[in-house]
C-alpha cells in the first residue's frame, strides 16, 4: 500500500490527476481497495505491480475486443514494426484497410484515419457543416472533449462560450425533444445509435427522418458500437443508415486509431480545393496502428467474434439478475449484451459489490464490455464474485458505507438516460440520502478518448 501510495503521488506531481482520461483517476473506481495501476494484461485479464490478476470487464475503455496481448494483432504489428512505422507518402495498407472497413459498414463509401474518437467526431461535424454551409449541431450522448462538443458539457472551463449556442442535447429516445431541436438550421445530428436503452417507437428511423426532412446530415457514432453489435455496426443491427460515421476504440484492440466515413460526396469535401474543409493528420497514416486494424478484422472476419461476445455478455447479465432476484435485491444489469451497466440504489452499494468482486478476482468499472477472449474460466470466476458480492452486499444493504474499506465511487461524465432506476424503491430504502444518491445515477460514465 505504501509503494502504491508513493507511485501515486510521483505521478501526480508530473501528470494533472495521475491520469490521460478521468475514467482511470481511483476514485471512478473503490479508492484505497482497487489496484491505482495495471503492469500488464493477457488475454481477458489484467496484472497490477503486485502479480494480482483480474478479470478485465472495462477493457481499456471498450477499446479491447479480443483480450490484452491478441497473438494474431500483435503479429501484424511485429511485422509492420520490422519495416517502419511513419512514411513521408501514403503507404498501399491504408487502402487495404479502407476497403476492408467498408465491407462492414457499407455506408462508408470513402475513409479518412485519424487517432482518437474525439477526432472522428470533430471531424464528421467539420464535414457536415462544410458540406450544409450551417453551423448548429444537435447532439445525443458523448462524442469527446473538443471544443464544439465540450460547450454543451458543464467543464467547459477554457472552451468559448459563443459555440454554446450553436449546439442542442437531446435525450435518447425523446422524439420530440429532436423534433424541436432539428430546423433548418442544423447541419447535423450526431449520435451514439444506442448506449444502454434500446430504441422505442421506431426511434432511429424516426431521427434519421427528422433529419433529412430538414435538409441535415445523419452522422452515427459508433465509436463503441461498432465491431460490438450484431451483424458489426448498430446501423446493421437497426437497418437505419448514417450519412457519416464515426468507427474507433475496438478498431486497432488497444492501438490508437479511429475513422470517419461516409457517403462519397460529403467524404469528398475533405478534397484539396481552395477554401475547402480541412482534416489532415500527421499519425492518420502511422502503420502500426493501421497494422494493428488489419489484424483485428481478419479475426473479426474469421472468429464470429460479435456472436461470442453477446453470448457471454448475456450469460453474465442473466446470472447477474437472477442472482439478485433471489436474493431480492435492488439490482440490476441493463444494456445490450455487448456492453452493459450495474444499476444499484447508490453509489456506495454498487462500491461495495465491486469491493467484494476485486476480492474474487474481477474488475468491474461503470460500464461493462466483454471480449471475444473472456472464455468459461474467467465466466466461472466472474459468476462466483457476482454470488460472493451480492451475498455481502444483502449482508450491508441498510449501510454499505460499514463494510466498504475504500472510498465510494463518482461518476464520469453524465448524460441522461432515459432508464429505469426504481427511485420509489430506493427513497422507502434510503431516505433522503438515497434519494439524492440515485438522482446522481441517471447519469452514466462514458469516455470518447
């Protein structure tokens, strides 16, 4: 604990918060129980200094589909290291693996790389705006840090207030709320296809109409959803094509890459033309993340990896429901298979199971993904923290804060959603404090890093 301490506060005094993102800062998780750092990972688990292995359910942020240390991926990385990294011409690859992503998203008539999810969303929101000549945007769950996006988010602090007025939030599933936002005046809708809920009434199709009738872009990010839903992407999955999409995280397996696509003649915007749209990126063309890319859809393309991934994710969130039914519980796992959450009455009982499941060898955070590697020795283990978990937690219920040996964990950034959290049960439980607690749970975590 003391050499943990010590790290800590080193790297606090060289890195703002010790951290890249704030999903990864300790008190996102159970400070003062759960590891401060991860010294490896293979396969669907993690290794902290100490030698501990978990079984890894936050996945580097969803960015891990097919476990830590894939030999397959990491083989094409090896070979692609052998002959250089950075060239001052496009390399042959960068087609190849153009060609192979619009296999999956058909809608992707053209590609330009970038690194990060952040970036693909800037840039689809340059291209929609360049190619309507509008500048609003109406946005639906998180699309990362930059400025167009970040002046709708409460840290906003640095970012200029007069791009405040140009962009409008709406709730998932709230028709009408898009109906009042989207005018002619709107370049785009950019929007996570799905998070947690799954669309109602016709949803999507019901966006993707608004959208058009007003004479603005579609734009999809599937920075998570992509190569995690069935049949690849959530358009797939819904049948309701984008106009552009956002592709990243589980794109390169860990390595930073990320896309943005679309339909030929709003791609073409990015063409070198005077007053033309500019997106260039220096790294869009670095080979190893592209290499990485490659090697992650050739087992995409042989492994049925969307198929075991949901089996396993629905496996677990069944065991977790019936778990808690018998032991009657005020618990819940929601979301589509590929990517789940844990709803409980406070922060402080979700706190203490995750206490209670790091004890047994599983590492939970605020959202769940599963990789194609999670096999049935990291099931069983994960089932076996689940019953030891829920068994405390029903032990504490009245006060999980008596059993918790670390800090109880805050959230990320929010977004509403629109799912059901048994507040009328949580209020009879937990007073006025648990009132409060699960008013601060309509908000889930998600990071576009």
């Amino acid at each position: 604990m003391k050499l943990r301490r010590a790290d800590w506060d080193a790297a606090t005094k060289v890195i703002p918060d010790g951290v890249q993102t704030m999903s990864k800062m300790p008190n996102r998780y159970v400070d003062g129980v759960y590891p401060t750092f991860i010294e490896s990972g293979d396969g669907p688990y993690v290794i902290d200094p100490g030698g501990v292995k978990y079984v890894d359910y936050p996945l580097g942020l969803g960015t891990i589909l097919l476990g830590h240390n894939n030999r397959i991926v990491k083989a094409y990385m090896q070979q692609q290291m052998n002959v250089g990294i950075l060239y001052p011409l496009p390399c042959r690859k960068e087609r190849v693996l153009a060609e192979e992503i619009m296999k999956i998203i058909p809608s992707m008539e053209m590609v330009r790389f970038v690194k990060t999810g952040s970036e693909s969303c800037s840039a689809a929101v340059r291209i929609a705006r360049a190619a309507t000549g509008r500048e609003h945007i109406v946005a639906c769950g998180y699309h990362g840090w930059h400025d167009w996006y970040a002046a709708s988010c409460d840290r906003n602090k640095g970012v200029p207030k007069c791009l405040q007025s140009l962009i409008t939030k709406c709730d998932y599933n709230d028709i009408e709320g898009f109906k009042k936002a989207i005018t002619d005046k709107t370049a785009a809708v950019i929007m996570e296809p799905y998070m947690f809920d799954a669309p109602q009434n016709n949803f999507l199709e019901e966006v993707e109409k608004l959208t058009h009738e007003k004479g603005a872009i579609l734009i999809f990010d599937e920075t998570i959803t992509a190569l995690r839903s069935k049949h690849g992407t959530a358009q797939m999955m819904f049948n309701v094509k984008s106009d552009l999409t956002v592709f990243g995280k589980a794109m390169g397996n860990g390595m930073p890459i990320s896309c943005v696509g679309g339909k030929k003649e709003l791609m073409q915007e990015l063409e070198d033309k005077p007053n033309g749209c500019f997106v260039s990126s220096t790294f869009g063309g670095e080979m190893i993340s592209i290499a990485a890319a490659l090697g992650v859809l050739k087992v995409y393309g042989e492994g049925n990896v969307p198929e075991r991934i949901w089996g396993t994710g629905e496996q677990i969130k069944k065991f977790f429901n019936q778990t808690a039914l018998q032991m009657k519980l005020d618990a819940k796992c929601v979301g589509y298979p590929c990517r789940t959450r844990f709803d409980f009455p406070t922060a402080a009982h979700k706190s203490l199971f995750w206490q209670e499941c790091l004890r047994k060898g599983v590492l939970f955070g605020h959202a769940q993904f599963v990789s194609s590697a999670h096999d049935v020795t990291a099931i069983n283990i994960t089932q076996d923290a689940i019953n030891h978990g829920m068994t405390v937690l029903r032990q504490y219920w009245e006060k999980p804060e008596d059993a918790l040996d670390g800090e109880v964990t805050v959230e990320t950034l929010r977004q509403k959603e629109t799912h059901e959290l048994r507040v009328e049960t949580t209020h009879k439980r937990t007073g006025a404090k648990g009132k409060a607690m699960a008013a601060d749970l309509s908000g889930v975590a998600s990071d576009n890093t």
